[in-house]
C-alpha cells in the first residue's frame, strides 16, 4: 500500500532515513524524537509521516517497556523499524525519488535572459548632474 499520495520533502526525507538506516543496519530501531534531530525537522512535522508510513505497513512499531533502562520522568518511547516485508517496497519508492530529483535538477524549469540594454534613461525628479 502507498502510504502519500503526494511526497512531501519531510515523507521523502523520513523514508530515505528509514531505508538507509535499516540498510546499514537491519536491527535498527529509532524513536521519533531521534528521527526528528537526525533530519532537523520539529516533531509536528515527524509523527505524521512516522504514522502513515506505518498504517501503510512500511513500518513497524513498539512501546518501550517498563523493563528497559530510561532517564527519571521520561515517558515511554514507541520505537520504529522498517518492516522487512515491506523493503522492496522502501527501496524502489526511494529510488524512484531519487531519479526524479536529479532529473528535477537538470532540466530548469525556467532560463534567465538579460533585460535589453537602454540608453540614457531618465528618472522623474533625478538629476545626472550632482
């Protein structure tokens, strides 16, 4: 399943991240937070896509338990990993943004031309002479 209809640069930047990650190393997990810093982006902007990408099965989630080690007062973490039934799906969505970013990036969508040379031209209230 897609999980945008539209790729937004956060959903192409939190996807890219996932699958290198899980490429460099496929016990991967992060947590949103962490995400977030990585990439530079507020967590408002984060979770959705974290969200959506796991209602499409791209990603799969987990609670942190009371088990594991934490700092006083934080609140439990959910942690992601890519679902690896889903990787083909990561990588070739990756890819095919990737190649339509550099084709983006060769081909302007606009040229810049000089405006054409005047003469003398003379501006209301303006005097050449100071």
């Amino acid at each position: 399943m897609e999980p945008f209809n539209r790729w937004t640069r956060v959903a192409i930047d939190v996807t890219r991240y996932v699958c290198d990650r899980h490429t460099a190393d496929p016990n991967f997990e992060f947590y949103g937070f962490q995400a977030a810093d990585d990439l530079k982006y507020g967590p408002g902007s984060i979770y959705p896509v974290l969200r959506r990408l796991e209602r499409a099965g791209w990603l799969l989630r987990r609670d942190e338990q009371e088990t594991e080690q934490r700092d006083v007062g934080r609140p439990a973490r959910t942690y992601y990993r890519v679902n690896p039934d889903n990787l083909g799906a990561i990588r070739q969505r990756v890819a095919e943004l990737d190649a339509r970013n550099r084709s983006a990036k060769r081909t302007p969508s606009f040229a810049l031309r000089p405006l054409p040379a005047t003469s003398t031209t003379t501006y209301p209230g303006g005097d050449d002479e100071s």
